[in-house]
C-alpha cells in the first residue's frame, strides 16, 4: 500500500505572468506585433530609438555609436570615480 498522496498536476507550460505595460509595433499603421513589457522595457521602446543592423560582437549594452565614424567605442571605466567615461 502506497503511503505518499499523488502530487497535483501542474501545467507543463504555465502561462506567463502578464506585464503591466503593452506596446504595440506598427509598420504602415498596421500592428505587428504586441508586446507585453515591464516598465523601463517601454520607456526602451517608446524612446524612439534606432534600430541598426550590425556584425555578430561589433557591440555590447553601454557602447557609445558615433554616427560620422560609423563605429561604436567601449567606455573606460574609471576606478576613482567608479564611472564610465565615453
């Protein structure tokens, strides 16, 4: 005789927590895409930002692009002020 209850089915695929902000991605005025997003993801995407298509490692988050040179540039960090300088 079997001592321990069966445990309670659980989903295999749990529906994800909903985010409180939903952006839409329009092209032509008509939506792509809706996206559910925490806060500082929709400020990223409502920042008007661009969108740039580059080589696999040419940059990481916190570069710094200048567009005349066309090429991003990795801050220095400065210990002393525990600071990036661009």
């Amino acid at each position: 005789m079997l001592e321990k209850e069966v445990p309670e089915i659980v989903k295999p695929f749990p529906e994800p927590e909903r985010l409180p902000f939903d952006v839409v991605m329009l092209i032509d005025n008509i939506v792509y895409q809706v996206l559910n997003v925490d806060g500082q993801t929709a400020a990223q995407y409502l920042s008007q930002p661009t969108y740039m298509r580059i080589k696999d490692g040419e940059a990481k988050t916190g570069w710094r692009y200048n567009p005349e040179t066309k090429t991003f540039t990795r801050p220095t960090y400065d210990p002393e002020t525990d600071t990036f300088q661009y």
